[in-house]
C-alpha cells in the first residue's frame, strides 16, 4: 500500500482535474500538501498512518467478504441486532458509561501503584477519556427530563406520592445538569458556586433519587407477589410468567440502586472512597442498565417440509 501512494504521488498534476481549480483553494486538494488525499511521504510511519483507514476498510470487506462466503449472506441477525442497539442513543450512553466507570477503576488502580511505575505515564490518559466521555454524555442528555414530565403529572393526578417525589428529584437533577453544563462552558456565571462545586451539589439529588427509584421497586415487587399468588391461585400460566418476570426485574434494578447510590456518595465526595472498586461499580450498575437496551431479534421455528426435513434454505442458515 506504501508503494502503491508513492507511485500515485508520481502522477503529474496536469493529468488531475482537480489541478485546474488550484487558484480556488486555499490548500492543494489531492497531492502535495500534508492534508492533501495523496501527501508527500516523509517516513514509513508516516506512510503507514496516512493508509490506516484504506487498510481497515480493506479489512473489513475482506472479512465481509468470507463471511458472505461461509454463510451465503451478507448480513446476520447477531450484526443486526449490534447496530440495533448501538443505534439507539440510551444504549449508547450506558456504553458509554460502561468505559467512563472503567476508566475511574483503572485511575484508583493507578493511584496505588508506585509513583516511578511505568503504568503511570497512562494516568493522564485514562484521565482525559474519562473526563471527555462524562462531558459527551452530559451534552447528550439535553432534553432527557421531557419522558419523566408527563410521569410526574400522571403521579400527581393519581395522588401517587412516592412517583411523585421521585420525578420531581430526578427532572430538577437534570434541569441542574444542564445549568452545569451552561457554567462549564461559560454561558452562565455564579458568584455562590464554581462548576464543580454546583456539580457535587446536583449529584446529592441523583443519590436522593436512587432511594426513591429503590423504594419504588420494592412496592413494584409487593404488587407483583400478590399478582403472582391470584394467578397461581387461576392457574394463569402467562400472568404466572409475567408477574415472575417483573420481580425479577426490580430485584435486578435494585442491585443496580445499590450500587449507583453507592457511587453517588463518592463522587460528590458526601463519602469519600476508592475509585477502583468505585468503578467497577459503575460498570456494572452501567451493564444492567446497557442490557434493558439489547433487544435480539427471535428467530422463527423452522418450517419443515412434507418430508420432515427443513428447506435448504433454513439449513444453511441454521
């Protein structure tokens, strides 16, 4: 590939078209010019920079390419349903945060190694994504109160307290995030609060909204339980399966309270702890809930023929 950019670079500029509108650009479109499609090469590195992409891309046919071979298609339900979920922006936020958290462990890990410890160099790079994807999730989570507004008000109206108080914690914790995210970059200033300071004070409401979120699924499984014993009690098997399906899920997300509650506490420094096993925390509270985000496609039963036998068809793909 580095001999092949070399040889294009040889190609004089009077056979290029785009050479003709040389007067019009500030900086040489194809060749010649460092940003160019086609720059001069000055080292092997350099060379192997500049054809990174082309090579990966070259991969990745490659590899479609064999699998188009083995499989006889070129898409799969498994591919599908990974860009299924990485389309959707909450999946893409909790995997996110996943690497967020991580980094924090991999910081705490650091800070109990010693300081002459070749590992250390990474600390200011750990640091720097871990700060770069808090700040990209906290940009995107513009707009994320709208779902819990219309929560509130129907709490409200069914005099339903505990929902209430928990919509109202958690849309002033996000309206509060967005006024962080206005004094980090300039467009408000407080003479009571630096930005961080305003953070840390914001994340004491996160907290207090992850013992109304436990609370809530504690009355969630109540109600499940006694669901559970009329159906049990009828011999509905699906409202069984369903009202099973429900406390498992609230014990779940009650591991996942836990752990964020837990969080919280450190990192608005109300408790100070490690980050390493902070971080591992996070990432699992994060996978939980990443996981509520995958949702993968159910095959069909294969459809036999009068013999017995499935279609050819099926069987491949089987």
């Amino acid at each position: 590939s580095s001999f092949a950019l070399r040889a294009l670079c040889l190609i004089p500029c009077s056979t290029v078209p785009f050479a003709q509108m040389a007067p019009f650009l500030s900086t040489p479109l194809i060749r010649g010019h460092n940003e160019a499609y086609l720059p001069i090469i000055k080292s092997g590195m350099h060379a192997l920079q500049v054809t990174s992409g082309p090579m990966i891309m070259v991969f990745l046919i490659g590899l479609q390419m064999l699998k188009k071979k083995l499989t006889d298609k070129h898409a799969s339900t498994f591919y599908s349903d990974v860009w299924k979920f990485i389309s959707k922006a909450e999946a893409r936020d909790k995997a996110g945060r996943i690497v967020q958290y991580a980094c924090r462990m991999l910081q705490g890990i650091l800070a109990h190694l010693p300081t002459d410890s070749a590992l250390q160099l990474y600390k200011p790079l750990v640091a720097e994504c871990q700060t770069t994807l808090a700040w990209a999730r906290r940009t995107h989570r513009w707009g994320k109160e709208m779902p819990h507004i219309p929560t509130l008000g129907k709490a409200i109206s069914n005099c339903d307290v505990l929902q209430a108080a928990q919509s109202m914690v958690l849309i002033t914790f996000l309206v509060q995030d967005h006024v962080y995210w206005l004094l980090k970059v300039g467009i408000l200033k407080f003479t009571n609060y630096t930005p961080i300071q305003w953070h840390r004070r914001n994340l004491r409401f996160i907290t207090f909204s992850h013992v109304l979120n436990f609370s809530l699924c504690v009355r969630e499984i109540m109600q499940a339980k006694k669901k559970l014993q009329d159906a049990e009690v009828k011999g509905n098997d699906d409202a069984v399966r369903k009202a099973k399906s429900t406390i498992f899920d609230n014990k779940r997300m009650m591991v996942r309270y836990v752990l964020t509650f837990i969080q919280m506490l450190h990192v608005s420094q109300v408790k100070k702890m490690d980050d390493w096993y902070i971080g591992i925390m996070g990432m699992i509270s994060s996978y939980i809930d990443a996981s509520k985000q995958w949702t993968p496609t159910i095959s069909a039963p294969p459809q036999l023929t009068p013999s017995g036998a499935m279609p050819p068809e099926q069987a491949r793909a089987a």
